[in-house]
C-alpha cells in the first residue's frame, strides 16, 4: 500500500511518464471504441434506448485536475450507483453503529437482485450494495416527511457532483412501475422487523435516487470526491464526513460489482460500484476518481468496455491497492532509500557494498522486541492482552474429545515489522495447529506451480457469505469452488500442488512454510489420523469437485495433503513472520529468503482480503480494514501491506469460527492506529516511521 507522499505524487508521475495520462485514456477510447461485445439492458424501456456507441473514459484527481475522453457530457440514470452515496447519507444520520445493526456488510455472492431466505434476512447476511440492503438504506435517511427526505437526498447528492442534479421523470415512472420485485423485498423485511416505515414512501425514494442524471465527468467527480477524503475538489465543499469515507469504500470494494466483486477486487482492485445504465465508478484511495460510461452490458451484467477499461488503467499504471506492497515499481511508487534499518533482503539487493547503518544480526538482537524492547506499540499490545485476556467467550474447536489438551486462556499477540523488529505479549511461543490459515500458503503454492490463469479455471475468487465448510458452493456456470479460502476451494487448490509421490508433495508444502517462518515446521500426527477419521464433509465435497471436473487424480491422496498442511504445527510468532512476508513482497524480513514470488503477494492478499475470514469477511474489511486469515485452532494472521504482519493467538472461537480475543484485539489496533487500508486520515507509513522513531 502507498505511503501518503508516494500517493499525492502519483497523478505528477502518471504526466512524467511516456504516454502521459490523457494520451493512454484517448488511445484507450479509441481501442475499445470499436468492440460491439455486450448487450444495452432492457430492464427499463429507457435504458434500452441507449445507444450502443455512447462511451466515455473520464479520470478526475484529488486535487481537481480532469482527463476525458469520448461523450463526457451525455447525460444518463446513475441506476445502483447511487447505492454507496445514499449509505452514507445513512451513516451520517444515523451513526455507523445503528446502520450496522439494521444493515450487514457481509458479500453475497450472489446477482443485484437476489431475494433472501428468512435466516439470511434476520441474520443481517446481506449488504448495502445489493437491491435488498439499498432499499433497507433508503428506509433510513431522516425527513419528517417524504418531501424533506427527498430534498436531503438531492442536496447531498449536489455536493458530491456539484451542481443541482434532477431526476429523470420516464426512468421514474417505469422503475415504479415495474417494482413488484422490490415491492416483495420491502415487505418480506417489513414482516420480519428488518425495516420500519411506509413501504410505498420508501420504495418512491429508492426510485428516485436510481433516476437521477448525471454524465461521466460527474460520477468521475463523485469518485474524487471519496478519494479526497469526502471533499469535492472541484468546488471544495466538504460531502460527507471523513469518517464515514471507509466504511463505503470497505463495502464498494467487497460488494460494489455484486457476483463480480472477487474478480474484481483481484484484478482491479480497488472500490467500484456499476450500474444497468453501463456506468462504473471507482476510487484509488487518496488519488483519484474513475469513471467510465458504455451501456453495453457483458456478463454479470457490467459494462464490457468499462472491465475491459479498468483493467488495463489498474494494470498500466499499478494502481491494485496491494499491488508491490514495498517494491520500488515504475510507477505510482517513490523510491524507498533507507530510511530504516535495512533488512537482511537488502544485503541481496546490494550485494558486498558496506551497509551504513546498523543491521540486527543476531538471533537474541532480532528477538528482544518480545523480551525488553520499550516502546507505545509494544505498551499497547500488553494493555490489550490484559484488558482481554479475562474476556472467557467462546469454545476452543477439537477435532476428537481428549486428543489434545487445549488451555482456553492461552493468549498471544505477536507484530513482525517489515524492518525485522519483532514486538510480542504472551503465549507468542504456544504452539498450536495452523489450520485453515493453511489455505492461503497452498494457494500460493498452487499459483506458483501453475500460473494464475490455470489456478483461476478451477478455484475462483469470489466471496460468498457462506460458512468455510459449506458442500455445495460452487459457481453455477463453471462449477468451480468461489474461492480457495473456503474448504471447497482450498481442496480443489491442494489437488494442483505438483509434485511426483504424496511425500514429494508434502515435503514441498513444509519447505514452502520453512521459507515463509525461517525455521523447519512438522505435522501432529495425531491431529492428521484424528481428521482422517473425521473427514466425512470433506469427502463429499472432494467427490462433487470431482464430479465436476474441479479435481483429478486420487481423492485419498489429495485429502491427506490437505489435512497434513492444516495440521501443522507453529506459534503465534511464525505466523507473525509469516504475515510480515507478505507485507514485504514475499521476502522473509528475519532470513532474507524469498518465500514466493512478488506477483502472487498481490493475489494472496486479494482472497484473504475479500474471503479470509469466511462469513465474517464483510465485517473484517469494514471494522478492520486489512488482510487477514482465522484458523479454527485459534490463530490469526493479518498483514498491513508493507508495515508488518500480525498475528493473534487464542483457542476460544465465536460462531463463525474466528478467535473470540483475536477479533476484539484487531480492532483495537487498526482503530488506535489508523491501520485501515480505505482511511482517509491517516497513513500506515507514518505508523511505522513511528514505530522506528519510539523504540529504545
């Protein structure tokens, strides 16, 4: 992630480079004009009269310069754009905290239109993003009346865009008049106590926020207007609180492309919200707003010039928000210089040259973060282990009663900083199982092995909502696994591990974790046969991957190398190692060996992001706002991009399976900290130059 210097220079850099800015978006324009792909939506008999030719590319920075090209001024309906803008209106009346209670931020997985069942309703399991949570969103702006809320919502939608925006009256008329579907979601939440009001007054007001017009340059405003903190930068008006900013580019970027979002978030990635009418608007956090306008819709019904657009700008100009996490790249990054204490990785980079500043060579130097080093960070994390260790929550998981003996106040904080610093309270040396947060290392092992593209055809990358052990989430089309975090995916992802016997393959797995911690790591036994025993989902689920095409080869074979990498044995400060390799771009910061390879740092980091906590994800980028991975034998390990990985270690787990304490001290941290990747106000670089200035 970009350091605040490295990002209020990235537009200079973009005009530095050869093409400059406007030149790359007109020969985009000019490339893409001419693709008939894709069909203009007739979901509305407005929107079917677009013109399949109409597209524009528009860029907008955060401090007010425009780039355009092609029908920048044409006028259409911002359809479900207007979703995020509306949120916040509901945020700032009525607090995160009660919008929250009446509205998850969970993915679904599922299309814009999906109609839930009674649990999913009750249990909150949808978001803002999709018909049903926008409506409940709706039902939330204040007015005394449905004149006074609807003049509120135009005057805020006015800030954003800067000027007086209307309602297109036809587009009004038809999407009321066809709203039986809506209808039915309104009242189906009415019945259950999820929203409280006129159901007609509120459905009249979610109309009209969908019809309001706007042109390309506008949404590109908007956007700005979020990647400036809230502030338009064109007029200066302040649109929304800057401490709401995060929470809706934390939901645009989970669930503002619907059943699309994990694709998204992969290969863009960074937030986005499209809409029927064929416009995409998304935000390079602290940058610049984006927006592109073609109404032909390709598949999940987004625009198909618009992908196709953000894909090459996201890739031309590095602009993945976990894209060379502290890699000096081409462009968008400055060049680093050692202004800390350069780490054993740097001695590779400069060979036999003298260092100049102090290396910490020794095992004991390296250590004494965790037995002496004084400093606020490491005051913190002891506060935060006495404050939670009486918290007594949740069940430790066990495989089999009696196999091991599992002490539910093992409690332990660990923080390995890219630097090589290492800061730790607690059982940080209790070892325990690795479990799922295996996953994420056997996807990188799979990708490595072979290649993105391949590991894409079997196992996607989209959030589900669902439980990690769910048997029959596949994707419809395809019938692959949505995502290797899941046990469904993480099978299919084992099953692509080369290697030329089972113990060539298990023994590639325990050196690619070897790299990864810096030391040898060994399988309990037990805890395999136990599993074995026990695996009976796991089974079912391998047979109907099987049947689908998803895997091949022994089933046997495949499964105990699943639960051989999922038994293996660590503590609380190798996963903290192990997440400060990911925040240096796959090089252990303690060994200087590079673990894997750069590229793929970016698409582990993508899946733990949107998927790595399972049905919790949603509430994970939205409360904490950083890569992370739970394990149900209690551990944790989060990474902040290119500052340092954290770990938490705690057997009690919640419903969902995540650490009880584990939750609880993440978001404490990132909200002490600042750490949260979409938070306007602060800067995790500056975080960890304060960590390197108030260590003694």
């Amino acid at each position: 992630m970009r350091n605040l210097t490295e990002l209020t220079d990235l537009i200079g850099k973009f005009e530095a480079i050869e093409p400059p800015l406007q030149t790359f978006i007109e020969s985009l324009h000019e490339k893409y004009r001419p693709l008939n792909e894709g069909i203009v939506s007739d979901y509305l008999p407005e929107l079917a009269k677009a013109n399949p030719n109409w597209f524009s590319i528009c860029v907008v920075s955060a401090d007010g310069k425009i780039y355009q090209a092609g029908d920048s001024d044409r006028l259409f309906t911002m359809q479900s754009i207007s979703k995020p803008f509306v949120y916040g209106l509901a945020l700032e009346d009525r607090g995160s905290e009660e919008v929250v209670r009446k509205i998850g931020v969970e993915p679904t997985g599922d299309p814009v239109n999906s109609i839930l069942e009674h649990e999913e309703l009750t249990e909150g399991r949808y978001n803002p993003m999709v018909n049903i949570g926008a409506i409940a969103t709706t039902s939330l702006i204040a007015g005394s009346d449905p004149s006074e809320r609807n003049r509120r919502l135009l005057e805020m939608f006015r800030r954003y865009v800067g000027r007086e925006v209307s309602v297109d009256e036809s587009t009004y008329i038809s999407k009321k008049n066809k709203n039986n579907l809506h209808r039915a979601m309104a009242y189906m939440m009415l019945n259950f106590g999820t929203i409280s009001g006129n159901i007609e007054e509120i459905l009249d007001l979610y109309c009209q926020q969908c019809s309001l017009m706007v042109n390309c340059r506008e949404l590109a405003i908007m956007a700005a207007t979020l990647a400036n903190g809230g502030v338009n930068p064109i007029t200066g008006e302040r649109a929304i609180a800057s401490q709401y900013v995060k929470n809706l580019l934390s939901v645009m970027y989970t669930c503002g492309m619907y059943d699309f979002s994990g694709q998204w978030a992969y290969r863009v990635g960074f937030p986005a919200k499209s809409g029927l009418a064929g416009a995409i608007l998304a935000v390079v956090p602290r940058q610049m707003g984006i927006a592109v306008f073609s109404p032909p819709l390709g598949e999940h019904r987004k625009s198909e010039r618009g992908v196709k657009v953000f894909e090459e700008l996201a890739e031309r100009f590095n602009l993945h928000v976990f894209h060379g996490v502290s890699q000096e790249v081409t462009v968008g990054r400055c060049e680093r210089g050692f202004d800390r204490p350069p780490r054993r990785s740097d001695r590779a980079k400069l060979g036999n040259k003298t260092l100049s500043t102090p290396y910490l060579e020794t095992e004991e130097e390296r250590d004494r973060s965790g037995n002496g080093i004084h400093s606020p960070f490491q005051d913190f994390l002891e506060q935060l282990h006495q404050k939670y260790l009486p918290l007594r929550d949740g069940t430790p998981y066990l495989s089999e009663p009696d196999l091991v003996e599992i002490n539910p106040d093992w409690f332990g904080i660990c923080a390995v900083t890219v630097d090589g610093d290492v800061y730790a309270v607690g059982d940080y040396e209790q070892p325990f199982l690795i479990q799922s947060i295996s996953k994420v290392f056997a996807y990188g092992m799979a990708l490595s092995d072979r290649g993105r593209d391949y590991v894409l055809q079997k196992v996607d990358v989209e959030p589900t909502g669902d439980a990690y052990n769910s048997i029959v989430k596949v994707e419809e089309s395809s019938k692959r696994p949505h995502n290797p975090m899941v046990n469904a995916g993480a099978i299919a992802t084992t099953n692509l591990i080369l290697g030329n016997s089972p113990a060539k393959r298990l023994n590639r797995v325990l050196e690619m974790y070897k790299r990864f911690i810096g030391h040898k790591v060994f399988v309990d036994t037990p805890t395999f046969v136990s599993e074995q025993h026990c695996g009976d989902r796991n089974w079912a689920i391998s047979y109907l991957l099987r049947n689908f095409g998803m895997i091949e080869g022994s089933i046997s074979e495949t499964l105990d190398l699943y639960l051989q990498q999922c038994s293996a044995i660590v503590n609380c400060r190798d996963l903290a190692v192990m997440g400060a390799t990911l925040a240096n771009d796959g090089i252990n910061p303690m060994t200087g060996t590079r673990a894997i390879a750069a590229p793929y740092v970016r698409d582990l980091l993508s899946v733990m992001y949107t998927c790595g906590m399972y049905d919790f994800a949603g509430a994970w980028v939205y409360n904490v706002g950083f890569p992370a991975k739970s394990g149900v034998g209690g551990g944790i390990i989060a990474v902040v991009p290119g500052q340092m990985g954290i770990a938490v270690f705690s057997p009690p787990l919640d419903k969902r399976g995540n650490s009880v304490r584990g939750i609880k001290v993440f978001e404490e941290l990132s909200q002490r900290f600042g750490l949260h990747i979409f938070d306007p106000t602060t800067s995790v670089d500056t975080f960890l130059q304060w960590m390197r200035e108030t260590r003694t």
